[in-house]
C-alpha cells in the first residue's frame, strides 16, 4: 500500500512556504494542500493597504506561482475545508465528505476576525476584513461610499487593521471616524507609541472616538446608516469595517485533542520547539502556534506575517526530522500614509520603560523597551535597515544605559 502524504491544511503564508520547504528539502513523496477558500494560500498585508487602494493587483498576494504546484506535484484541494481531525487514526475529515489520511500533518490554519455581536451587525454595509473576497467587497463599497454615498466610514476598533484601512480609506479622499474602546489606539504599543499613532491619524484628518462604545449600527432599508455610542449619539457611515481582533481557528486542534495554551499565554495549540503539537505527527505554524521562544522564556503566539513566513518553513523541516528550536525573535512591519513601521521582539509589558532616539514630531525615531536595563523590543518608524543591531542589542541581554539609547539614531 502507498504511504500517505504529508498533508497541510490552510490556505495562508504558512501554508505556501511549508509545502514550498517540504520539496526544497527534498522530501518526493504525495504533498496535499487542503485550503478552505477557493484560491492557492496568499498572504494577507496588502489586503489592508496597496491592494484595498487598487494600486497593487492579485498577484502581489500569492507568494508562490499556481505552476510552481503543479510542476511540483502538489496537490491542491482548495475550497474545501477540513472539518475533522482523528489524530490516531491519521485521519482528516473533510467538508466535501471525503477522508484523508496523512503520514504526517501541519495545522496552518490562521485567525479569524471577531463577529460583531451587535444590533444591526448583519446589515448590509457592515463588514470584516481577512480574505480577499473581503478585501474586494470592502474596497468596492468604499469606492461606493465616495461616488454614490456621502462619502463617510466609520472603522470600529483601533487595532493594526483598523488603523491601516482608516489611513487607506483616508488616502482614498473618505471622510473616517475611527472608534477605539480605550484611551488611545494600538493598546499594543502602550500609551506613548499609541498616542504617536493617534497624532498620524489626526494629521491626516481621522475623527479618532477614544473611549468609544459601540452599542449598534443603524440602518435604512436593510443598509447601515450610522453607528450607535453608549453616549446616546449616532454617527452617520455609508459603511462600517468592523476590526475587533481576530480569534485563532483552533477547531481541528480542539477535536482531535490536540494541546492549547491558556488564554493567559495568549492560547492556541500548544506546541515544542521543533513547532510538533502534543501528537508526534501534528505540527502547526502561524497565527495558530503557541510556540516556546528561547530568549524570552516563555510561548509566545504571536499574528504576524514574519511568523507565518518563518514558522511554515521551521514546521516543514521538523516533519522531516529536524529538531532544531525556532528562536526568532517576533518581528512586524506596517505601512499607514508616509510611516513605514518595523516592530523586533516582545514587551510583555508595553507601558513599561521606554526610551526613544530620534524625534516623533520628524516621524523618525527607535523607540525602545526596556526591563532592567535591558532591551526587550524596538520599534523603528521611518528608521531603516537598523533591526540586526537592533536585535544584537536585544539579545545580548546587556544593561544598556538610556544615554545610549537615545543616541542609538546618531
Ligand atoms: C488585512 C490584514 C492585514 C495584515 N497586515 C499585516 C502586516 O502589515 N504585518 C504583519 O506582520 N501582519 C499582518 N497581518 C497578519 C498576517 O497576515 C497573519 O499573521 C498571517 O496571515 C498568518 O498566516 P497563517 O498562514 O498563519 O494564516 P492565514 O493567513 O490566516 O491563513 C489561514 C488559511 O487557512 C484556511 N483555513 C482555515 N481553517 C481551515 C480548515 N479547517 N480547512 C482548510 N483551510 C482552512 C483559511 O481559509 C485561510 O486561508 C495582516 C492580516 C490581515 C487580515
């Protein structure tokens, strides 16, 4: 009897990388790709940005080739999603009612955003964003919204996507009112960086709602007209993105037993170095992994591009016996109007230390964290090839005094 293939399920950057990894290395024998959505896996940043704005077309999403599958004999079963997991069977479920038996499986099954659970959530006009038929379904209403409506949005949540489709739809010519629930944006960042950011959107003219509750959207003929506050007030929208934060697709894990992290370490599938899951033959990368990082000491799971980009590859050369332990450290880039933004490593806390070289007001500046002298993480805004001395100084672990620092830009 042939032996079963190593098979991957998901249609994201992790996915694409891992079966690109497992041929590079030579593994020759059957490799499926089972994706949920009906295209090859793609990456998902410019959905937010240069594709959501028309300036980039599809095929800046797709990080490998359609031919590159087939020339590689890889099977591609897209829009089918696997909706079953029978670990000690080695058996995948499949939504189209058929099984698939594995010799080995990778679970890169990404996020999803969070439903808005609201009245007047399923009108027409309110909308999520993380697929490109979403990204094309956002893209055509904003262009509505401009030449047929008033040409008002309103984004509710000021997270990373939020804040980038307010600064995509604000280079569009729309008129955006962004709704964040706490004080300042980007919570992530803490409260000097948040309010960094909050200066760039008000710069360019977002009506920045801090504090903001959300407690309906309104509507007209079965379409949303507005978004309602816990103030009483209703602010008018031809549309509404609602970008709340994603949540990891962690079913299969969870029916086939698999091991997650708490929610205190940020959940998802509890996973080794080497990215195996409880199951010897499961392993899992991306948004889903909850993975140990070496220099911090502890798992981090982190929704990222560079995690995709390096996890699917990692999780690739373990199912073919490496063991060696991922230990980058979690980097992350955006893009809003005339700020490019990368992030390197890990604040626990990001109201803690910090120090800054450069000037926010000249948009050019190293933020960094610190805990005990040392560096935990940076952030370069319009600060360019600077990350490996950036990381250098994050994993010396060295005291680093604030002088330093602050010199760090020259
Ligand atoms: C709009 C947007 C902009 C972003 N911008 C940035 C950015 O600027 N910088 C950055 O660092 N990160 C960014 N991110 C985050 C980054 O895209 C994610 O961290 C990354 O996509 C994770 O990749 P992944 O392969 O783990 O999963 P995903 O990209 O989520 O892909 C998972 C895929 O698996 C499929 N799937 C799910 N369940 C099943 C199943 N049961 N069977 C089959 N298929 C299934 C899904 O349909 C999906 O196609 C952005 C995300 C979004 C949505």
């Amino acid at each position: 009897m042939a032996e079963a293939p190593f098979v991957i399920v998901g249609g994201g950057l992790a996915a694409a990388h891992a079966a690109k990894t497992l041929r590079e290395e030579g593994y020759e024998r059957d490799l499926v790709v089972v994706a949920a959505e009906p295209h090859r896996p793609y990456e998902r940043p410019p959905l937010s940005k240069d594709y959501l704005r028309a300036e980039a077309d599809r095929t800046v999403l797709f990080p490998v080739d359609e031919a590159w599958y087939a020339d590689h004999a890889v099977e591609l079963r897209t829009g089918t999603g696997a909706v079953g997991l029978d670990a000690a069977a080695h058996r995948l479920a499949l939504a189209d009612g058929t099984a698939l038996d594995y010799a080995r499986l990778l679970l890169a099954t990404g996020s999803e955003p969070r439903p808005p659970r609201l009245p007047g959530a399923d009108l027409q006009g309110v909308l999520v964003l993380r697929t490109v038929k979403d990204a094309d379904l956002l893209a055509a209403s904003l262009r509505g919204a401009k030449r047929e409506g008033t040409g008002r949005v309103a984004i509710v949540g000021d997270g990373w996507i939020g804040m980038e489709v307010a600064a995509s739809a604000r280079s569009l010519g729309l008129e955006v009112t962004l709704f964040g629930s706490g004080e300042r944006p980007l919570r992530v960042l803490g409260p000097r960086m948040g309010e960094f950011f909050a200066r760039v959107h008000a710069d360019h003219g977002v009506d920045l709602r801090r504090g903001a509750e959300v407690t309906a959207f309104t509507g007209a003929d079965g379409r949303v007209t507005g978004v309602r506050t816990a103030d009483g007030e209703t602010t008018e929208a031809d549309m509404v993105l609602v970008a709340i934060g994603a949540a990891p697709n962690l079913g299969l894990a969870a029916s086939a037993g698999l091991k997650l992290r708490g929610a205190e370490l940020g959940g998802g599938i509890a996973v080794d170095g080497a990215l195996r899951t409880s199951d010897p033959d499961v392993f899992a990368a991306g948004d889903i992994a909850s993975v140990p990082s070496p220099h911090y000491g502890r798992p981090l799971r982190i929704e990222h591009w560079d995690i995709a980009l390096h996890t699917g590859p990692h999780a690739a050369r373990a199912m073919l016996g490496s063991e060696e332990p991922y230990d980058r450290l979690p980097y992350f880039f955006t893009d809003q109007y005339d700020v490019g933004m990368e992030y390197l490593g890990f604040a626990a806390d990001p109201g803690g230390d910090l120090v800054v070289s450069g000037s926010t007001d000249d948009l050019e500046f190293v933020a960094f964290w610190t805990g005990d002298g040392h560096v935990l993480a940076a952030m370069a805004v319009n600060t360019w090839d600077r990350m490996g001395e950036v990381e250098d100084l994050i994993r010396s672990r060295r005291r680093v005094s604030d002088d330093e620092l602050e010199a760090f830009r020259g």
